[in-house]
C-alpha cells in the first residue's frame, strides 16, 4: 500500500520546490493583475469628466450668463472687459457667439458673429473665415444651445491627461436666447513630487534578473528579485493612479478658482465643480480584491500544486496550449462580455450600469399581460412546446426509420440512407428558405397540393397553429436525419444473440422492441436528445426564415426574440444580453437535470 | 492671441495639409456606382484643385450602417459615406456624423430640392448634402392598365377587374404589412406618426381608416395577394401577374426588359381629397466626426452633390437626384419614370431621422399583419402597437436619462 502513494505522490523535495515555484507564479500572478488593474484605472481616470451638480448648474450658467449677457448688449464694454482680463490672467480666453436664426426657410442656418473674443481683431467680424478653430466654437455654440452649461476637460490627445478646461453657457437676454459665452483657462501642471519611472525600470530590472538569470543566481536570490519585482510594480501602479487623480483635483480647482475670478463672479458659482475621476474604483477593488484571493491561494498551496502540475507536465500543457487560447478568446471572453452586457443598458452608443433591471424587465414580463407575445412567459411557452414537439417528432421519426433501414429483407438500403441523411447535409437556412416558398398561401407547392384534395388554400402565416405547424414540418424534416444516424449506429452495436434469445423464448416483436432494442438504445439516444433539445431550443433560422414570428410576434422564441431586441426594435443591446443569459440559465438547469436523470438509468441499468 | 481658437485647433490636429486621400464608403451597385465612380474620377483628375483625392470603397448595403455605428467611434471609419437619412439622428445623438451647417450659405443650400436637404438636418444641424430622393410610386403594367388610376376609387375599380385570385392574378401588388409601404394611405388618409410637438400620435381615426384601407386591399375579396412581400411584388409585377405595383426606383434596376412599364405619382385617397404621401428617404453624403481633414471633406462633398454631376447620375443612374438645376435639364425632362417620381416628391412626407422613429416601425409593422392578414379591428391593433412604442420610447428615455446621469 505504501508504495503505491509513493509513486502517486512527489517526492518531499520535489513537493518543496512546487511550493516554491507556486508562491513565486502566485505573487507574479498578483503582480500582473494589480499592474493590469491599476492601468485600466488608469484609463478611466484620464476618461473621467468634470461633473456640474443638478442645481449649481443654474447658479453657474446665471453667473456666467449674466455677465455675458450685459456685455453682449455694450461690445466696447466688452473689449475693454476683455483688454483688462488679458491683463490679469493672459491663459484665459473668452468668446462671445451670437448665433440666431438667419432664414425661415432652413432650420440649420443662424446668423453668428463674435460679440466679444479675447482676441481683440475679431471682434465684431462674421464668421465667414472657414477655420477649424471657428467650427468648433460654432459647433459648441450649438451644443450649448440645446442642452444647456457644459462644462469640459480636454486633453489633447484621446485618453490622456486633460489640458484645458472649458466652460460654456447659454446667454438669454430677454428671455430670448441670443448666443453663447465660452471660457477657457489652460491646467498648470505640477511636477509629480515622486517621479514614476524608477521604480517602473526597478521592477522591470528585477524582474528580468529573476527570470532571466537562470542558474547564474542560486534559487532563493532569483525569487526574492522576483518578489521585488512585485512590490516595486505595485508602487509604480499605485503612484501612477494617485498622479492622474492630483491632476484631476487641480483641475477642479482651476474650475472653481479660475474661472470664477476670470467672470468676476468669485469661485462660489463654481463650488459645485466636482472632479469625477471615471468610474474606475471599481475594477481597482476587484482586481486588488483578486490579487489577494491570488496571493492567499498561492501561498495555500494551490498554486504549488498548480505550478508543480504545470512543470511536471509542462509539455502537455504546452500541446493543450493554442486550443485553450482559442477557446479563452472565442468562447470565455465573448461569452463574459455578454453576461456582462445584461447588466447594461444602450443609449446613443453609451452603456449605463443599470444592475438588475433588464433582467427585472424580462421576468416581470415588462408590465405586458402574459396573453401577449412580447411577454416573456408567453414567449418561453412557445419555446417550450416548440422543443418538446420537434423533439419527439424528431425521435419518434429517426427512430423508426432506422428501424425500417435495419430490416435485412430491405433492398437498395444504401440508396435510402443517403437520401433519408441529404434534408442534414443540405444547410439549413437555405432549407428554411425553400419552406417558407412552399408554404406560401397562393404560390406555395404545400397549398397547391392540398387544392389538388380539394381543401381550401390555408393562410399558413396568419394564425397561430399553422404558423406554427409550418415552422414544426421545416424543423422535423431538417431534425429527423441526426436522429436517425444516432439510431441506426446504436442498433448496429446491440449483439444479434439478444434477439435470438428473445426468439428462443418466444418474445413477440413489440416485446422485443419494448424490452431489448429501446433500454439498450437508451444510453445512445439520451445524449443525442438532450443535444437535439439544446439544437431545437435556440433553433434561429428556422423560425426567423419561416414565420418570421408571424402571426404579430407569436412563434417567435426566446433566441429570436433577443435577436430583435437588439436589432431590430430599439438598439437594447442590454436587454437582449440578459434574454441570452436568462436561455443560458434555463438550459444549463435543463442540461444538469438530464444528465442526473442519465446517470440514474445508467445506474440502474448496470 | 488667438488662444480659444488655435488651443481649439490644436485638438483637430487638422489643417495641416495632409496628402492622404479622402475615404468615401458607399453601397452603390450597378449604373449608380458606374455614376458615382464617374464623378469621383473627375474630382480626382482635376475636380479638387489642391485638395486631397478620393478613394471609395464599395462596401455591403446590409452591413454598411453596422459598420458606421463601430468602425467611426473608433477611428476606423471613413472620412465621408453615402447613406440614407433615416439614421441621422442616432448617429448625430452618439457623435458619428459632423454637423456641417457652418460652411453652407443659403444660395448653396437653395440648390437643392427643399424636401431633400430638410430631411438631413437633425435638431437645427445639417448632417449630409443631398445626393437622391427616394420615395415609393405607382408602377403600372402598360399592356394591361392604359391610364394609371387617380384616385383611390378608380384603383379600386381598375384593380378588381384585373384581379382574378383562381388564376392568380392580382390588380395591386406591395409589401402591404410594412409601415414604409402602407405609409401612403397612412399620410393621405390624414394619419400622422408625431405631432408638432414631437409626441407619439400613431393611434388616431384617421390611422385606423388607413388601415381598414389596407385590409379592403389586401384582405378576402381584396386586389393585393395575401402574404405580400418586396419579393413577390417584384416577381409578381415582372410575371405579369400583378398589374400594378407600390415600389421605390431600386425597382427600375430589377424589372425584365420586356415589360412595358409606366411609373405614375400614387392616387388620391378618394375618402379625404388628400393625395396619399409616401416616406421620402433623402440619401446624402455625410461627413464622419472623425475625419481629419473637414473643410476639404466639405469641398468634396459640394462637388459630388453639385449640379453638373447631379445631371450625370439622373442620366446614367436614373436616380431621382436632389438638385434643382437637374430637373431643368431637358434630357432628364424627358424621362418618363423620374419625372413621376419627382412629381410623387411633392405629396411625400419626409421620413422622421430621428431616434424615436425608429422604434416606430416594428410595433407598427405588427398591427398591419394583424389587421391585413388577421382581420383584427384597426382601432385594437393600433391601440397595441401605440402602448408598445410608448414602452420602447420610455425605455430609450429612461436610457439617455441615465447616461446623462453618470456624465
């Protein structure tokens, strides 16, 4: 007994050494993810915009209108405001747009002139000269007009660090909207106090020795580089983020500061100004979170068992490899970013987290009563008995073709297999296509038929039952030939000498069937219909190409309702995500409860 | 110290003269890309002045407003594309496309057809110069109707004794369960989709008798055969089954040569007086928000939409062409078809480019299958296709309502 653990079990050295190597993939692995983490923080810091509270927003625009107003009403008054804020504060320009309409006859087209701009020659000029800078500043005149203050950071190139700041506000004089008054002040940036850099070009130097130095180093010197390496890493992330979120603060304050003493209106209008640095705390907590669970892991054991599994059979792991890759960015990745997607909603290109609520509008049904198509019950209904038919018919069909297709006395079976498999081998949608010709109320082969017996020509699309028969006869004809093969494959394997011995004892046909050939098929065509029910349950192309939903979205199912919440009805990317993961759910329980189910007649059956 | 505008210009990073060509994506097939690639030649060979070239791409109708959606955000897009108005107002909404009223004076935009330029312009912006107008008219089969109908009467008349459902053949034949076919009766019965101030008006009588129109066409008894569709209209209409058809000029490129075939503005609903007003689809070019070189991407744009090309596509592509100088042409007076569809021009109603409309279509596409196929009563169908469009709007509200939240 005891050798046989030895040899299963590594040696005490060996199993030290995984130890090692699992704590060193561990903290690198924690190294990684902070790194990763922090840069995407990163990123969403710099993305982060300058947020202007509901009703500050007011004061703001009042304070800036105002004075913009009473001086688009004296433009000497304007320049001389203008000459004695360039004295005072030269980063800080300010423009004044009229803009009004120009012409009853285009809604597009509006007078628009500088009342007032820091530069002092273009006071009074229209707005002929066909500048890149001029179109900004008319296209933000726009903006403003429609939807109010704007309060902005740039930066000058996409993602990185803001610059400038900008502000804009309506001006109404009258009660009538006149133009628009814009201020800018650039950001005066601080030298970071601790540079970044070393310690990024200490990480990456310990790192290298680490990894690099191989036997050079003995084994103990190379895993504290490493660990070295890690902490050094982490600071660099940490000091980056703290770097762009100082950069943030000071653009606040110049917001409040600057601007508020530029209009002369003091920094109160702008203490609403608050700095949004992204949404990024989140993927920080998480990866952080991560990092530890990583690094606990790690130090556990688990990563010693994984590295160790990992060195030992490091060439296995290498062969299995490019299949995992591919599967991480084909299934797991796009699969992820769907889940995830549910819990978002879609507006005009931009996603808002909205935590549950796509889900809460499904499940509740979405305020539809449930005789309604859009409603998610009635829908999952459908879909329902849309599987259980089509699969039944499916086996029922498969199943007693293959019976006949066994029969010895029966010629040209080769013939017969072929033509039987070809409704499979042709694809499907452009069978679906061929059916949905045939059903076609005036021209359809399937009504010329039926006039042929003298019944009346049906509408097949226009009620629910036939439409939904229509979508039942295209699925079974392309369903039945899968069945089939897996039948006709199992009853190949059932050993003759069973039916003798039935023969032998007198066994009537049906009890053969009922107590030989069926229990052991079983086994074969479980597998076969938990999969056809999968196949049938997301089954897109038929009953997109078919019924099209007709009549008024009732044989529509779950995957082709998703379909058209994204699609086709009003861009809900989120929603239609959610229904995916909702089919997901239902079919992973329906697939876990099977495969029990299985097991237990497997079970039984040894 | 020019400050605001050149900090301003410095984030364009644009007009430095750059020599790369000018990208235009576009979905033309046949005769109208021979046209534009005509024009396009001409800019190139001496058009443009110092101005970059153009390059085109030809890329698939199906995928083209997918592809505009991901690639431009992204700054894969193209710097100009040809596109039909009616996602102007989405992509406008996430910053796709330029507004480009800044460069137009009113002599440029009086050069072309009203209709056609308003339609491109989304909350007091001019997104795209008008290339085409594109609205349904009334084809006829010259050999079995002499003169086309007037009036919804004489198509009712005309069409009965042309159809014959045994041998099956039809007086009428369109895609009957789509908005976008039925809006003629929709706007000529007096229906209306938004009123003034922008609310949802979908579920009015007058809708609800368009619709019972629709079912005395296409229902039992009726001059449209059931289960309509673009595909059967054009095989229909080309088979010589159908004597009349509701399509657009993409038809022209599709009919057999053979048949004789007239194009006449639709009729007068006989009910309201009105003339029945098919959707206006302007296409145009638009300039995408990523482009590097906008006052030349504008240049562009001027001259492939300016007259003298414009009298070249009306010719080669027979396309109903947006400018005003064409229509003077006396070549392109002569013909027959694109004088009837400008005439058709006239009674259309502009198609709404805005983000609300289009979650107008599919609840309405429904309540026509309802009624037309299923002999629902209209007031029933529309009252649900109105509560259905509601609930989209809220939620489209409710979605930019939260993105302007987290701003």
């Amino acid at each position: 007994m005891s050798q046989d653990v030895d040899t299963t079990r590594p040696a005490r050295g060996q199993r030290l050494r995984d130890a090692l190597g699992g704590a060193t993939g561990a903290l690198l692995a924690a190294a990684l993810v902070t790194v990763t983490a922090a840069a995407l923080y990163l990123r969403s810091v710099n993305r982060g915009e300058l947020a202007l509270a509901q009703t500050p927003a007011a004061a703001f625009a009042g304070a800036l209108a105002a004075r913009a107003a009473a001086e688009l009403q004296n433009p000497v008054e304007v320049q001389r405001f203008l000459a004695e804020l360039r004295g005072k504060r030269p980063e800080l320009t300010l423009a004044a747009v009229v803009t009004e309409p120009r012409s009853v006859k285009y809604r597009f087209l509006r007078k628009r002139r500088y009342l007032a701009h820091s530069d002092a020659a273009r006071v009074g000029q229209t707005l002929e000269a066909q500048r890149a800078g001029d179109k900004l500043i008319y296209d933000l005149a726009n903006t403003v007009r429609q939807r109010g203050p704007e309060l902005e950071a740039i930066a000058a190139t996409p993602g990185g660090v803001p610059s400038l700041i900008r502000a804009a506000a309506p001006v109404t004089v009258g009660g009538k909207h006149v133009g628009m008054a814009v201020c800018q002040t650039e950001i005066a940036k601080r030298a970071p106090l601790v540079p970044a850099w070393p310690l990024g070009a200490a990480a990456l130097a310990c790192l290298l020795c680490g990894l690099l130095a191989g036997a050079t180093l003995p084994r103990r010197l190379r895993y504290a580089a490493i660990m070295l390496a890690t902490v050094c890493l982490a600071l660099f992330a940490h000091l980056r983020v703290e770097q762009a979120l100082d950069t943030y603060a000071q653009l606040g304050e110049t917001a409040r500061e600057g601007l508020g003493r530029a209009l002369g209106v003091g920094g109160a209008a702008f203490a609403a100004v608050e700095t949004l640095p992204g949404r990024g705390t989140l993927p920080l907590a998480l990866a952080t979170l991560l990092a530890l669970v990583v690094g606990a892991l790690g130090l556990a054991g688990v990563g010693a068992r994984i590295a160790g599994a990992l060195s030992r059979n490091r060439f296995a792991y290498a062969y299995v490899a490019p299949s995992a890759i591919g599967m991480a960015l084909l299934v797991f990745i796009p699969f992820g970013y769907g889940l995830g997607l549910g819990f978002f909603d879609h507006a005009h290109g931009r996603y808002t987290f909205v935590g549950l609520a796509n889900f809460a509008e499904i499940l509740s049904g979405g305020g539809r009563p449930i005789t309604q198509p859009l409603n998610f019950y009635f829908t999952l209904g459908v879909t329902v008995l849309w599987t259980v038919v089509n699969v039944f018919l499916h086996t029922a069909l498969g199943l007693g073709l293959a019976l006949l297709l066994k029969d010895p006395l029966l010629r040209f079976k080769g013939v017969y297999r072929v033509l039987l498999v070809l409704p499979w081998a042709v694809p499907n949608y452009i069978t679906a296509l061929i059916w949905k010709g045939m059903f076609h109320h005036q021209y359809g082969a399937v009504n010329h038929v039926l006039s042929l017996f003298g019944i009346e020509k049906v509408s097949w699309f226009s009620s629910f039952s036939t439409a939904f028969s229509a979508n039942l006869v295209t699925n079974t004809w392309l369903g039945f030939p899968f069945m089939m093969v897996v039948a006709l494959g199992a009853l190949q394997s059932i050993p003759k000498d069973v039916y003798e011995a039935a023969a032998v004892d007198g066994a009537s046909r049906w009890q053969t069937f009922r107590r030989i050939t069926l229990p052991l098929l079983r086994p074969a065509l479980y597998p076969a219909i938990i999969l056809g029910s999968i196949w049938t349950f997301n089954m897109f192309n038929i009953i997109y190409l078919v019924s099209q939903g007709e009549p008024a979205g009732a044989t529509d199912i779950l995957i082709t309702e998703a379909y058209r919440w994204a699609f086709e009805r009003a861009d809900r990317y989120g929603l239609a995500a959610a229904y995916a993961a909702i089919i997901f759910v239902i079919l992973l329980v329906y697939t876990l409860i099977t495969n029990r189910m299985a097991r237990a007649t497997e079970d039984v059956l040894e | 110290m020019t400050r605001l505008a050149c900090s301003l210009s410095i984030l364009l990073l644009a007009t430095v003269a750059q020599a790369k060509p000018l990208v235009l994506w576009h979905a033309y097939r046949a005769a109208e890309r021979t046209a534009l690639e005509e024009t396009v030649k001409q800019w190139n060979d001496g058009g443009r002045g110092r101005d970059p070239e153009i390059q085109l791409l030809a890329v698939p109708y199906d995928a083209f407003s997918d592809k505009i959606t991901a690639a431009v955000p992204r700054g894969h897009g193209p710097d100009l594309f040809i596109f039909a108005h009616d996602r102007v107002g989405d992509w406008a909404e996430s910053k796709i496309v330029e507004p480009i009223e800044f460069w137009m004076t009113e002599a440029h935009a009086d050069t072309f057809l009203y209709k056609a330029i308003d339609a491109l312009c989304y909350k007091d912006s001019l997104y795209g110069l008008p290339l085409a107008f594109k609205s349904t008219a009334l084809f006829y089969n010259k050999d079995l109707v002499k003169t086309p109908p007037r009036t919804t009467d004489e198509l009712l008349a005309l069409g009965r004794k042309l159809t014959d459902a045994a041998a099956g053949r039809y007086g009428l034949v369109y895609d009957n369960t789509k908005l976008y076919f039925h809006a003629p009766w929709h706007f000529g019965f007096g229906g209306a989709i938004f009123d003034d101030k922008g609310a949802l008006r979908v579920n009015t009588p007058e809708a609800q008798r368009a619709l019972a129109f629709a079912r005395q066409l296409g229902g039992p008894g009726g001059i449209v055969p059931p289960e309509s569709s673009a595909v059967l209209t054009t095989s229909l209409f080309n088979g010589g089954k159908a004597a009349m058809a509701i399509s657009g000029p993409w038809m022209l490129g599709e009919l057999s040569p053979s048949l004789k075939v007239g194009v006449a503005p639709l009729p007068k609903v006989s009910a309201t007086g009105k003339l029945a007003g098919p959707f206006l689809g302007a296409e145009g070019i638009m300039m995408t928000a990523s482009c590097k070189q906008k006052p030349a991407a504008f240049r562009a744009m001027k001259f492939l939409t300016g007259d003298g090309v414009a009298v070249q596509r009306a010719l080669r592509a027979r396309q109903p062409v947006a400018n005003v100088a064409a229509w003077k042409d006396p070549r392109v007076q002569r013909d027959e078809v694109l004088r009837a569809f400008r005439q058709q021009l006239d009674s259309a109603t502009v198609m709404p480019g805005t983000p609300e409309m289009r979650v107008v279509w599919s609840p309405f596409d429904m309540a026509l299958q309802k009624v037309v196929g299923g002999g629902i009563a209209p007031k029933t169908a529309l009252t649900d296709a109105e509560s259905e469009t509601r609930r989209y709007l809220e939620a489209a509200r409710n979605a930019a309502r939260q993105a302007q939240a987290t701003r």
